[in-house]
C-alpha cells in the first residue's frame, strides 16, 4: 500500500467512523489478471494479430519463421508479442507483454500519475498527463513501457489489458481471440486457483511455479510452464518486494527532513551569531 | 488621484531608466571576437540547429537513446553530474551564514552564482529531454500530483531550490541597479533563503540517487546499494567543493581586472580550507563505500572487468584525491590542490554516469553511446552558461567589492540588530 493509498484508506476509515455510515466505497474491487498457459500456446500469433487490431497498431508481419529465429521484445508498435525456445527438442511458444504489477513500479516513478493502475487492475496511460521523462521506463522491472522516439508528439506504449473494451463489459483482444485457450482472463484469485489446480492435476506437464505469483510483490498477469522460466529469459532476480518498496524510505524521510532541518539549522545559526555578538562585539554578518 | 498619477508616471520614468540602463549594459564589454567567443558561438549554434531537430522529428533523430537506455548524456550528465557539482553553494552558505565562518565569504557570491546558474542550465537541460514538455506544468499546477515518485520531489525540489537561489543572489543584483531599498529588503531574506536552500539541497542531492532505487534489477551490484541516495549526498560535499577550487582558479585568470583586494589576499587560505573539508567528506564516503561493498559481500565481482573499472574509479578518483588534498593542505602546496579538485571532479562523472549510464544494463549487449549531437547539445548548455556568468561577473560586484553604499547598509543592519538583542535583552532583565 503506498502512502497515498494509505492516507486514502485511513482518510475514508476517519470520514466512513464520523458520519457512521458503513465505508462500502473503500470495499475492495478484485483485481483482473490474465493466465498464460506456456504449455498451450500453438504459436499462431493470433494474440499478436488481434491485439494490434485493437489498439490501432501496425499489422504485425507474418513471416513467423523469421521472427521466430530471434528473441523479440515488445516495442513502440507492438504490445505483446510471441517468442519461441527449444527445449529439449521441445518447441514451446511464450507471449510476453506488461505484467500490469499488483504494485507497479512505473506507477509509482510517474511524476504526472499519467501511468496508473485502476482498480479493477489494468496498468494504464494518460497521454494529456504524461511529459515523456521516460521515468517508467527506467523503473519497470520487465522494461515494458516503450517511447516513440522519432515523434514529435511521442506516447507512451504497452499493453492496457484492452481498458476500453473491458469498460465495455468485453474480454481483451487477445484472450478472445486465442485460439487454444493458452490465455484466460479473470479475477487474478481464481486464475491462481486455476493455475495450482493444472499444476496439481498434471504435476508432470507443468513446473511448480506460478510467475507473477510473487514476483515484484505480485503481477496481473500470471505464467504457468513446463519448464523454469529461466528458459524463456524470464527474470528471476527480481525479488518479491515490490518495487515501490524500495523508495518508500526515502520518500518517508523528506516530510521529516522538511520540517526537523529547517528548525536545526535556524538554531545553529542563533547559536553561532549570539556567540560572536558577545565574545567579539561584531553581529553576524546581515547580508 | 494626483498623487496616483505622479507615482505612475515616476514609476513609468523609473522603469525607462532601468530599460535603458539594462540595454546599456547587454553590450559586450571587451572584444568580441575572441577565439573562446567564436568557438563556443559555433558549438552554441550548431546546438541550437540540432534542438529545431530534435524538437519536429523526436529525440531520436539526434540522440542515440533507445528502448534499453530512456536515459542518456542529457540527463546523466547535465542534470545528475551538473547537480552534484553545483553543490558547492549549499556546502559554502552552510558554512558561512550558519556556521558564521567570516574565511569564505569573499567567495560566497561567486559560489551561489554558480550553483543558481548550474541549476538553470542543467537542470533546465532537462527539458529539453521531455518527450512531452508542454505537459511540463502538470505537475506543478496540481493538475496530477505524483506524490509518490521520487521524480516529482526532485522536480519541486529544483524549482524551489532556484528560487532560493535567487534570493541569496539578488542583493548583487540590486547594487549594480543602485536599488537601495530593493536590496535592503532582499539582504533580509537571506538567511531563510539560506535555510530553505540548504535543506532542498539535501533532499534534492540525495533524491537524485534516489531516482536509481527502482532500478535495482537494471544497475550493476557493485554501483546498486540501496544507500544510493546517502552517497550521492556525501559525495555531493566534494564534488560542489572540488568545482569551487576548480572555477576559483580559472577565474581568478580571467577576470583578474575585476577580482577585490580581499578574495585576491585570501584565495590561498580558502583554497587550504576548502581542500581539508574535501579529503574530510571523501574520508567518510570512502568508509560508507567500504561498508556497502562488505556488506554486500561483493568481493567475486571484483574478479572481472567491471571490478576493475570499479577500483579504478575508486582508488584513482576518491582515495588518491583524498590523500592529495591531505598533503595539500598540510604542506600548503596550492597547485597539488588544485590537481586533486580536476581528479576528484572527473571521479564524480565517472560516478554519476556509472551509476546513471555505463553500469546501467551492464547485462545488454548492445550499448549506448551518445552521438556527437547530443555531445555538442551539452557543451552548448555548458557555454551558455560560461556567458551568461561571464556577462553577470563583468557587471555585478559578484568578485569585486560591493558599493559603499550596500556595505554601509549591511554594517548598519548588523548595528540594529545588536542594539535589538541588547534591547530585548534590557527588556528581559526588567521583567525579571
Ligand atoms: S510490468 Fe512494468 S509497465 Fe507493466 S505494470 Fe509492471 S512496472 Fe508497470
Ligand atoms: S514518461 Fe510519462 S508516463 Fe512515464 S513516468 Fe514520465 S510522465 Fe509518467
């Protein structure tokens, strides 16, 4: 929970106590995830397809064998895209796009709160906020938010979860078009309790890892796997603390600093002048 | 309604004056074409084509950012290492105007005008990095407070920092216009602005470490603590301190015509002074450095190319400098001093861009390097400034002594506040 969270909660606790009213706003709204299943993807590309029909992007090429050879990312004109790995002979097909943290660090980077997370879960953008600081991009753990460099009105790109059609009651391009069924959307507790209930039921077929369980403090999007997820150049590194975590001391001790230095400093300066008034009959110098 | 009309048109009389006096006093004094003149006009104009550029067709027709590295020379360099390096002021006006330290204040003026200045010109490079600049202002007017980034203190915290800046600097200002009352005014303030600076600068040194934190995946272990924001502070002390000697010295070269009697008799004492507080402050980061690399149990990656490039910067940009400035100031050898600033002053770039560039997706393989237009952007940045103070010294008792008149002001200013003290005093013992 981060400082503004908290103030909000509490601020609603102290306003919900007072008018004795039941605090029914601040209940919480369960938080959408999507559920990749590495070990059904087909690597038809479908996902890449129709999420750029989507979100009005650049049809993506289709020479899969090409792009297969080389590990891509997502990019200013492509949101999630598909890699392949061979595994002991086995072709597996791993999509990759922004995870939509439980507690995003580009969130927490942006000075504009133009990159924020909704509460019902997708990370999203706002272009008439966002000054292009590229921040995020510097403290997103999995590099996702991408930056039109050779615009002069450039935007920031990733994956939304397809906001604008969730709004609408729809499902994201990308789950619905999925032709396997490797990628469900839906309340981000059920998926886990979908994904435990695969791996326990075929513990042969999958590792027993959920990615983005835990990771960074929890992601939206979830990976099941058959192998570690090291093969797919996943990080693993990353820790489970989210990554606001880490400037939350900092950003604790400014108020502090704010109010306690100013105090000292004024002090010290008395000190030092009344000194010199009476042992060298001079005052401090006034300019 | 007469009286509103004569003010009017004495203020209207006062503001030609100024005009005039101000326009008078745009025009160069001394040759203009100089080799340094024409030189930095080129790279300042060239600058100036490559930012039309940049501003219709995106930053990446002239930089070499990319996806792996948002972050390149403009901000590594301009804002993290310029910052560092204007440290200096908040060093100095803590030791003079809260300490009371009577040694440096010949230097307390130029020393500001180079921190103000370093921060409207680097930290203003910032802008023209913004993707989106016109959505500047948002976070100022509150149209969306991000209160929880580390950015957007940073961001007030510069804003507020020049204002401050400013304050300490006016008083200069006021006696080149002869506004006597202005400057009265603007001499009381100073100790708030002091006081106020002092604490943004603390946060706001440390703060730009604390820019890194997030990128706690992405920096190398051996420049990635999460004692960044502490080291950036305490190297700050150094690096500000480092510049001081370093620009003392080129200026007291170049404007020999306009320096005072008195920083001229001192310069060599302040130099002294200064260099003790340096090899004070570098002893307590090299400590800090060692705790985290202990702590951190970072001995294997010394075994690899980036240990060695870490020792180097280490060893031959802290603790040989430290040792330099020791020797210095024990045996007074003014010119050994001056060596340790340049290498200190080289460490800290070494260090903000490791941490800011070279370190950082240590991992990737392909690297970035600036391009020579984000190259010669920056040295157009570092002109502009160069002119601006030069224009400011030549004309502003910044070196030279102040007018009679400012210090009649201040000795009477310090007058009344005895007599105030010795007052408030009589007035205690009455009521006791
Ligand atoms: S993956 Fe990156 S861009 Fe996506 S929510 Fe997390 S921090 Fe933000
Ligand atoms: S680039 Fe835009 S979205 Fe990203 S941190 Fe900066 S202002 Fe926020």
């Amino acid at each position: 929970m981060d400082r503004r969270n908290f103030l909000a909660t509490v601020g609603t606790a102290v306003g919900a106590s007072f008018i004795g009213r039941n605090a029914k706003a601040s209940e919480k709204i369960e938080m959408m995830g999507i559920l990749i299943d590495t070990t059904k993807c087909l690597g038809c590309r479908s996902c890449e397809y129709s999420c750029a029909e989507a979100n009005g992007y650049p049809e993506p090429s289709d020479d899969s064998d090409k792009l297969f050879n080389s590990h891509r990312k997502t990019s200013e004109n492509s949101l999630t895209v598909v890699n392949k790995f061979v595994i002991d002979e086995n072709e597996i097909y791993v999509k990759e796009q922004c995870m939509h943290c439980a507690q995003p660090a580009c969130a927490a980077a942006c000075l504009t709160r133009a990159m924020h997370k909704t509460k019902e879960g997708p990370v999203v953008w706002d272009g008439s906020k966002c000054m292009g600081c590229r921040f995020c991009m510097i403290s997103c753990p999995f590099d996702i938010p991408k930056f039109e460099y050779f615009s002069a009105n450039p935007k920031i790109s990733k994956c939304v979860m397809c906001w604008e059609r969730l709004a609408k009651g729809e499902i994201p391009a990308c789950a619905e078009n999925c032709p396997n069924e490797a990628i469900v959307f839906g309340k981000r507790s059920d998926l886990i309790h979908e994904a435990n209930n695969r791996i326990y039921s075929e513990p042969d077929a999958y590792v027993k890892h959920i990615y983005g369980e835990h990771e960074v403090g929890g992601t939206g999007v979830l990976y099941l796997s058959s192998v570690s997820f090291e093969n797919f150049k996943f990080r693993t590194d990353l820790g489970e603390e989210a990554y606001p975590e880490f400037t939350k001391e900092f950003l604790y001790g400014v108020p502090v600093i704010l109010t306690l230095f100013p105090a000292f400093l004024l002090a010290l300066s008395n000190s030092t002048k009344r000194e010199k008034t009476f042992t060298e009959g001079e005052g401090g110098n006034g300019h | 309604m007469d009286t509103n009309k004569k003010s009017l048109s004495f203020m209207i009389s006062e503001l030609k004056r100024f005009f005039k006096f101000f326009f008078s006093e745009l025009k160069p004094k001394g040759k203009v074409f100089t080799p340094f003149n024409i030189i930095t006009g080129i790279i300042m104009l060239t600058g100036a084509v490559l930012l039309v550029i940049r501003f219709a067709f995106g930053l990446g027709t002239i930089t070499n950012l990319s996806q792996e590295y948002p972050w390149g020379l403009w901000i590594g360099f301009d804002v993290i290492t310029g910052v560092a390096f204007a440290g200096g002021a908040y060093v100095l006006t803590f030791i003079v105007y809260i300490m009371r330290d009577e040694k440096y204040h010949p230097i307390i003026r130029v020393t500001v005008l180079n921190g103000f200045l370093a921060y409207v010109f680097y930290a203003g490079a910032l802008l023209l990095d913004l993707g989106r600049p016109w959505n500047v202002i948002n976070p100022i007017i509150g149209n969306s407070f991000g209160v929880s980034s580390v950015l957007f203190l940073v961001a007030w915290h510069f804003l507020l920092y020049m204002l401050a800046e400013f304050i300490e600097f006016s008083p200069a200002a006021a006696e080149w216009l002869g506004w006597k009352k202005t400057r009265k005014v603007l001499a009381g303030l100073t100790l708030g602005a002091v006081i106020f600076g002092i604490t943004l600068s603390t946060l706001h040194q440390s703060g730009l470490g604390a820019l890194y934190l997030m990128a706690k995946a992405k920096i190398h272990p051996l420049w990635y603590t999460e004692f960044i924001p502490i080291l950036f502070l305490v190297s700050s002390v150094f690096a500000g301190l480092s510049m001081v000697i370093f620009e003392g010295s080129i200026s007291h070269k170049v404007f020999k015509h306009r320096i005072s009697e008195e920083i001229h008799r001192s310069h060599n004492d302040i130099v002294i002074g200064l260099a003790k507080i340096c090899a004070g402050a570098m002893f307590v980061y090299i400590f800090l450095k060692a705790l985290v690399f202990v702590h951190g149990q970072h001995w294997t990656y010394l075994n690899s190319g980036w240990g060695l490039w870490y020792l180097v910067e280490m060893i031959v940009f802290v603790a040989i400098p430290c040792f330099i400035f020791i020797e210095g100031y024990q045996s007074k050898k003014i010119n050994l001093i001056k060596f340790g600033a340049v290498l200190t002053l080289i460490g800290i770039i070494l260090n903000r861009l490791n941490v800011s560039v070279i370190a950082f997706k240590w991992y990737e393989a392909v690297r970035y390097y600036p391009t020579w237009g984000e190259i010669v952007v920056t040295l157009a940045v570092i002109s502009a400034e160069i002119w601006v103070f030069r224009w400011i010294v030549n004309r502003m008792p910044i070196l030279s002594d102040m007018p009679d008149w400012a210090k009649r002001q201040d000795q009477i200013g310090e007058l009344e506040s005895v007599t105030q003290k010795s007052e408030s005093l009589k007035w205690k013992a009455s009521i006791t």
